[in-house]
C-alpha cells in the first residue's frame, strides 16, 4: 500500500509535467480515478504482484525525469533515466514497453525542433539495444539448463495458462491479441466480473477469419483514430490512448507468450491511460455545457460519483484477496469451467481438511479435483495428486486408475510413473512398481528417489543382484544418502553375507554419528547374528557418545 501511495505521488507529478501545469485539479482527479479501479486489486493486495508495481513506479519515475531532462538538459535526470529504467527492467522486462511512451511523448506532444526530437530519442535507443541484448542473451543462454536436465521438469503453464499456446500462424496471434484489447476495455468499464485467473476454457480462441477478431481490429482502429482527432485540442486524451495501447502491448500474446491469457495486473499500467482519457473527456464535457462558475464544482462531483461504484467494487474486491481461500472460493462460481480453478480450490480445501480433520473439506478436496481432470485430461498436477492421494485415502483403485491415464497422457515426463509406483507398491504390486521406478531413472537420472525405490522393489522381490544395481548407483551419485547403504546392508543379510550389511550399517554411521537409529540397527545385527560381545561394545560406545541413554537399548544375551 506505501508503494502503491508513492506510485500515485509520481503519477500526479507527471501529469503535472506533462499536461497540466496549470490545471492541477484535474491531474489529481485523473490520479483519483485511477488509484480506486478495482483493477488494481490484485497488484496492490497481491505480493506475489509486487514486480508490477515496483516496474511501474520505476517505469514512472524514468518517464517523469526523461520529460525534465529533455526540457531543461539537465544531465542529472538524464543520469536518473538510466538508473530508473535499470530498476524498471529488472522488475519485470515488459518496462521496454515505456520506452515507446518516452518516444511518442516527444515526438508528438513536445513543441520543438525535428533535430532536437532525434538527438533526445538517442538515450532511448541506447536503452532499447541494451534491453534487446540482455534479454537475448536470457532466451539463448545455456546458463541453467545443466541444473534442470535430468530433473524432469514439467511446466503446465505451456498447456492450460496461455490459451493461444496451440495457435500457429502469426494472424491468428495477431487477431486474438486486439480482440483481448475488447475483453479488457469491457473489464474496465464494467468490473463486477473480475477473477484471479484466465486460462483454459476461459478465454474463447479464433482461428482464421471470424467476425469476433474483426471487432478487434474496428476497436484498435477507433482508438487511433480517436488519438488523432483528440490529438489537438485535447493531447492528454490522446497521449493517454497512446499510452493505454503501448503498455498493455506486451500483452497481447503478440510478440511473446506470457504464462496467462489475460490477468487484472497486466492492466496496472494501461489502466492509468484510460483514466486520463475517461477524467479529460468528462472535464471537456462539463467545460462545454456547463456555465464557468459552476464548472469547477460540478467537475469534482461529477469525477467522485463516477468513482464511487469503481471504489465499492475495490472494497469489495479486496476482501476477496484476503487469503488465497477466500479469493479462491469467491471467484469460483464464475470459474466452475476452469480446470485450473478447481485444482487450486481443492489444495486450499485439503490445508483445512490437514488442519482440522474434518471430513468435509476432504469430500470437497477429491470433489474439485475430479472436476479439474474431468475438464481437461492434460491437469498434470491435478491427476498426480489426485491419484496418489486416492491411495491414501482407501481407493487406490481409482488412483491407479487416474496415474494410468497420465502415464499416458504425460509419458515423457517422471512424475506420473513415480507416483504410479508409489501407490502399486503399497499395493504390494512390487512387480508392476519396478518397472514405473524404471521409466523413472530412464526419464530423470538425476532424481534420487526413484533409484532407492526401485532397489526396494527389487529387494521385496527377493532380486538381490538387481536391487544392487540401483543401490550402487544411488551412492555413487549420491554418496552421502545412507538409504542405498541401508538397502545394501538389508541385500547381504538376506544373501548370508552378515560381515558385509554390518560394513555397510558402519558406514552409514560414519556419515551420520549422531543418528541413534543407525546405532540401534548395528546392535541389532550383532544380537541377532550371536555377537553379543560386540554388541555390548557398540552400545556402551553409543552411551559414551550421548547418542543412547542407558537402559534405552541394551542387547541381551539368551
């Protein structure tokens, strides 16, 4: 909130600078409009949004000292433009977008020579090459990818979050992306039906020529044209269009996927655009057919009626973001198509069923999971959890059965055949569980658990020499994670090789000293094996050592 404050000081210096120098009541108004749009709840009461609001602050404060130093060539600001823009792109990369703002404010609403315009837009362009290399670089570089290869990383987002992810021609992106400009214009004049997501099934798709996409390419065209006959004798009109449609370009899907369709805080930015056309419109208005003594007051009324059902809407809207359950519940009923929708109702149902152990919140959690994968097949997540969790919770029939269905929907990725393993090896299917542990170490070599359980699987199998194999290659990879030494000590014991699991239980100790377990299954073994001499030693060695107590553990000799 101090953050979002200090945004709206910004905001009303710049239109100050730019515009209205003079008429000071109106930038506080325009600032006034904007600050109360329910729009901006999610960026605002939202942290997971704070780089929306540090980029557009930032982004703010660069276009405010661009305005100061090309006006009074003050090599300060111009200094300050680049630490701003720094801070900017750093907080999200779309700030590039401000650059365009930058340039378009002075070549067509500041007063002065062509030259003068040209040498001003030179920081700009020395800024956008710098921008364009850094986020080159970030795309093409390889720094990263060695960390994730093997990790068997899964990015549903690519599937269900951006609902053009399936379109292929660039016309197609083109005409979806302006008929987005339609569906945010309406959100902004018409807020009652804002929600915190806009994926799969949420946002229809058009392919080719279709009379829908043609409204965005008539609403984009009106916009311009409006620009332009604002352009004169109303600037500020025409620089807030000019604004709305440059900031909310990067997205629109065009140019780059963003991992949702739509969302309230891609508008943080646009919305201050709209907000100067909708308050200047209405001061023209008022100046036009209202008497000049009365001007000023009806003006101020007028802008707060107009901002009273916009702030109820805030009021209300916020109370909605309080926790991640209350705006999850209360935007379901306008999301009950939305796959995603219910898998994150079902995970804030199942941290209440986990917390209080009513039963209820369980029913509600396998309720909303099976509408998430009945809506859509490709829920990665929500079929894992779903289907694992069913084998905890008595059924894993139907949890078998729902793995089954995404080992075949996802059978490139690990997740799927690991959890599949889980359930057919608590099942007592160890046969079926070693070969998903299997597919698991193929897709994902660098994923440990799948090696301990598979040698597990081998072990319950009674396959000693297989289940060596991965126990082997599990300490090999992992040298200090003693499970693969206690698989190994479990093997030899079952093969008569006692020397060789108490070499192995040793080790084990010697990576962790203090862990009384492993001192307990070494007395075990010499007390089983008739080695009570030994045992005795090693149990008075592990009082001496603080890791037993006397009298918690003593072998006995029959």
């Amino acid at each position: 909130v101090l953050l979002f404050g200090i945004l709206l000081v910004i905001l009303y210096r710049l239109l100050v600078v730019l515009f209205f120098r003079d008429r000071r009541l109106i930038a506080f108004m325009i600032v006034l409009f904007y600050a109360v749009h329910p729009m901006h709840t999610e960026v605002v009461a939202n942290i997971k949004s704070r780089d929306e609001l540090l980029q557009f602050l930032f982004a703010s404060l660069m276009l405010l000292n661009y305005i100061l130093w090309f006006r009074k060539k003050n090599l300060i600001h111009l200094l300050l433009v680049f630490v701003f823009f720094a801070g900017a792109f750093l907080s999200k990369e779309n700030s590039v977008a401000m650059l365009g703002v930058m340039a378009g404010s002075i070549i067509l609403f500041e007063k002065t020579t062509w030259v003068r315009k040209a040498v001003g837009l030179i920081p700009l362009l020395l800024s956008g090459i710098a921008a364009i290399l850094i986020l080159r670089y970030t795309l093409t570089t390889e720094v990263g990818q060695e960390e994730t290869e093997g990790w068997g990383v899964f990015f549903e987002d690519q599937i269900l979050g951006n609902c053009f992810a399936e379109l292929w021609w660039f016309t197609d992106f083109v005409s979806n992306g302006l008929f987005l400009i339609d569906r945010y214009l309406y959100q902004y004049i018409w807020p009652a039906d804002l929600v915190y997501y806009s994926g799969y099934d949420q946002i229809p798709v058009y392919i080719g020529f279709h009379w829908i996409t043609i409204v965005g390419w008539i609403t984009v065209l009106g916009l311009l044209v409006g620009a332009f006959l604002l352009y004169r004798k109303l600037p500020a009109a025409s620089f807030g269009i000019m604004f709305f449609l440059i900031t909310l370009s990067p997205f629109l899907q065009i140019v780059n996927r963003m991992p949702d369709t739509m969302a309230d805080r891609f508008m943080f930015a646009p919305t201050f655009g709209l907000s100067m056309v909708v308050i200047t419109i209405l001061h023209i208005l008022i100046k036009r057919y209202i008497p000049q003594m009365k001007q000023k007051r009806i003006f101020v009324v007028a802008a707060i009626l107009l901002s009273l059902p916009y702030s109820a809407r805030t009021y209300h809207r916020n109370k909605a973001w309080q926790n991640a359950f209350t705006l999850f519940s209360t935007d379901m009923p306008k999301l009950e198509n939305c796959a995603r929708a219910h898998k994150y109702m079902a995970g804030e149902l199942f941290t209440k069923y986990e917390n209080t152990g009513d039963r209820k919140y369980l029913d509600a959690t396998i309720e909303h999971l099976e509408r998430s994968i009945e809506i859509s097949p490709r829920m990665y997540h929500a079929q894992i959890e779903l289907g694992y969790n069913y084998g905890q919770w008595g059924n894993p029939g139907r949890g078998i059965e729902i793995l089954e269905n995404a080992v075949k929907e996802f059978p490139e990725s690990m997740d799927p055949h690991f959890y599949l393993g889980n359930v057919y090896f608590e099942n007592g299917d160890f046969d079926l569980a070693k070969n998903q542990f299997k597919q698991c170490v193929q897709l994902t070599p660098r994923i440990l658990d799948p090696y301990f359980l598979l040698a597990n699987a081998h072990l319950e199998l009674a396959e000693f020499d297989s289940a060596m194999m991965p126990a082997n290659w599990g300490i090999e990879m992992w040298p200090n994670d003693t499970r693969f030494r206690d698989v190994k000590a479990n093997v030899f014991l079952q093969v008569n090789e006692p020397d060789s699991a108490i070499l192995q239980v040793g080790q084990m100790l010697m990576i962790q000293p203090e862990n009384p377990d492993f001192w307990k299954k070494l007395i075990g073994y010499y007390t089983v094996l008739g080695r009570y001499e030994e045992a005795q030693i090693t149990y008075q060695d592990a009082i001496e050592r603080g890791v037993l107590k006397e009298g918690e553990l003593g072998p006995q000799n029959p």
